[in-house]
C-alpha cells in the first residue's frame, strides 16, 4: 500500500502544477537584482541566501494541497483502513513530496544562480546546501500541511508556522551557501534530519486529531 | 466460526454528547445488521468507531479487516475509474462489472454522476476483499437497478462468508437484523 501511495502522490505532485514552485522560485530570484542593483559584488553576496528565501517562499506553495485535499476526499480514512498508520501515510507523503518538488528546484537553482552572477564555486555550494536542506523543507510542509489541514485560511496560517520554523535550516544553509565551511553543513543536515524524522509522528497525530 | 465484529459495552462521546451507552453488538459471517434511527443519533459515527477512525470512550471493539462506504468518494478525481478504484486493491474489473459500472472503466471520476459514484464505491468495498462492509447510507443517490445490484452483491458477500455492517434510515433489500439508535 504504502509503494502505492507514493506513485500515486508523485504523480499527483507531478501532473498537476509541479512547476509552480519552480516558477515561483525563478520569479523571486528575478526580482532579487532589481531590488539590491546591478551591483555584482553586492549581488553575488546576498544571492545564495536569497536563492534559499525564494526556496522557502515556494516551498509555501504546494501546502494547501499535500494533505487537505486527501482528509477531505476520505482518502486518508481509506488509508488507515488499509492497515497504513497515519505515521506512514505521513512518511510516504513526505517522501513523494520531496520527490516530486526537490529535483526540479534544485535543477532551477542552477539558472536561477546564473541571474544572479554566482560563480561555479558559489552555485555549486547553493546546490549541495539545497540538495540537503530541501528533504528538510519537504517534511516541514507535510507536517504544517497536516496542522492546518480543514482550518479556514489555511494558507495565511501555514506561511506563519513555516518560516518561523524553517529558521534553523535558512541560517545554516545560508551560510554555506555563501561562505562554506563544513560545520555549517553539517548543521543543516542535522536539522534536516531532525525535520525528517520529527514530521512524520506530528504530520500522524495531525491527521488522528482532525478525523471526527 | 467465530465473529467478525464483536463489540462490548461501547459508550461514543462527541462533542462532548453521549451518542451512544454501553452498547452491545455481534455479527457473524453471513450477518448482516442495518442500523436504524434519526439523524443525528450517531449511526455514521457508529461505523466510523467500528472503522477505528473514532475511538470509543468506554468498552471494546473486535473487528475482522473491514472496507468503508461513507459520504467520501476517496477516489482520485483526475483519473479513470478503473485506475482510481484499481488503488485500492489489485484487479477491480470483476466489481465494476457487478455494479454496472464496467462499461465506464474509462471515464474519468470527476466526470461521473453521484449515483454513479456512490456505485463507484460500492466497487472500491468490494474490491478491497475485506469480510466486514461498513455501508453508510449506501442507498442514496442510487436508482432501482443500482439498488438491485446492490442487493445481489451483499447477499453473495454473506454467502461468501461476510458480514455487512450498514446504517440507513430507509429500507435495504434483502434480509436484515435491525438495531435502533437514539431510542
């Protein structure tokens, strides 16, 4: 069931509007250098961390439609009638998620940086910090998709738990991203990890709260 | 053979709102057990309790693996029917067929009417396997060939050794037990 699920949800993921994120993400690091200036010093200074803002405000995009759609519809009641613990209908959803958002974002990195004149060097460690943070991001939006599932607003409730909480990972993974170093690195893993493993157990108990 | 579903002095709290006190309930293979009662008295949630998706605030619940039939479709809107019911449970060719659905195996669900989706999910019950049906309501919206159909297939899942479990406030076809809710 669970194998299932997960072709489902990448399916899913990937034939309805994948690419929204993406072009959102492009979208925002335009703006970038005409908001700072042409300025290539400055803009090759601020475009690593400004590249994982525009990762963050995409990563808001898809929420609205990870989980709420599937409680609403009963498939989340099917699932669990199925013999799936929500726990796992949560990991396998994290996991189809990432799948079907992580790779194209990170492929967009890469003319998103050129807009913004990053080196070689510099692109390469926006790529490797987004490869590691963007597992993170995707269980961070599992759990906040299941949070808010069935609330009214939930998108405006949404985008006020995910950035307070995404914090962690923007610090660490921006300063990679711009300066290097391996502990920062390995700080943003571990916070990817710790999101990675914590989603799914409160995504699974969102989920069992909000069944009446 | 022993039941598909026993439960024993079960007491359901909504809300705060006691729906339900200390009631008892078996059913064997071959049964089948229509609850009755107004709105309101808790006969969905009744099923959902029976389903696990409620817990109850006193008593237990035994049941045998059971598939749902409620107000939701749980079937992907974008995709043909076969393909969507073909999610939950192998080869669903054979249910759609029964339920007078098998010339729509094409049709995307989000094109189907609401008997046609509530014929869906009688297909998706019956191809998920399962020896207890839980069936809410499971005559709305159907015409009288749906309900025929309907019937036929309940009373060869009890020959074959299954239960139903089914709450609706008008009569079913077939030969039932009846229990009232909320008297």
């Amino acid at each position: 069931m669970i194998a299932k699920l997960i072709r489902r949800d990448i399916r899913r993921g990937l034939s309805g509007a994948a690419w929204l994120p993406v072009a959102f993400f492009l979208l925002v690091a335009t703006l970038v250098p005409f908001a700072i200036g042409p300025d290539a010093q400055l803009l090759i200074r601020v475009g690593p961390g400004a590249l994982w803002i525009a990762a963050l405000t995409a990563a808001l995009m898809p929420i609205e439609r990870l989980i709420e759609p599937d409680r609403a519809d009963g498939v989340l009641d099917q699932l669990s009638l199925h013999g799936l613990a929500d726990e796992g209908t949560a990991a396998a959803k994290i996991l189809a998620h990432w799948l079907s958002f992580g790779p194209l974002l990170i492929l967009a990195a890469i003319p998103a940086g050129a807009l913004l004149g990053l080196d070689r060097e510099a692109l390469g460690r926006v790529l490797v910090s987004l490869t590691v943070g963007t597992p993170g991001l995707a269980a961070l939006a599992v759990m906040i998709a299941a949070v808010t599932a069935g609330l009214p607003r939930a998108g405006a409730l949404a985008g006020l738990l995910l950035f307070p909480l995404a914090v962690p990972l923007l610090i660490f993974a921006s300063a990679f991203s711009s300066q290097g170093g391996s502990s920062a690195l390995l700080l943003e893993a571990a916070i990817s990890l710790a999101l990675i493993a914590l989603a799914p157990f409160a995504a699974g108990a969102a989920i069992r709260a909000a069944r009446t | 053979m022993s039941s598909l579903l026993r439960l024993s002095g079960v007491t359901l709290v909504r809300g705060g709102r006691t729906l339900f006190e200390g009631l008892d309930l078996n059913l064997e293979p071959g049964g089948a057990l229509h609850i009755g009662g107004p709105n309101g008295s808790g006969k969905s949630s009744l099923l959902r309790l029976v389903a696990g998706l409620l817990q109850a605030e006193r008593g237990t619940v035994e049941r045998a693996r059971c598939a749902l039939a409620d107000d939701k479709v749980a079937l992907d809107r974008e995709l043909p029917l076969g393909r969507a019911v073909a999610l939950w449970g192998g080869d669903c060719g054979p249910a759609l067929d029964r339920i007078g659905l098998g010339a729509l195996a094409e049709v995307p669900v989000r094109l189907l009417s609401s008997g046609q989706l509530k014929r869906a999910m009688i297909a998706r019950v019956i191809s998920a396997r399962a020896p207890l049906w839980l069936l809410d309501e499971p005559l709305n919206a159907l015409d009288s060939d749906g309900i025929d159909r309907l019937g036929k297939v309940i009373a060869e899942h009890r020959s074959d050794g299954g239960a139903v479990l089914a709450a609706s406030h008008v009569a079913l076809p077939g030969t039932w037990q009846r229990m009232e809710l909320g008297r």
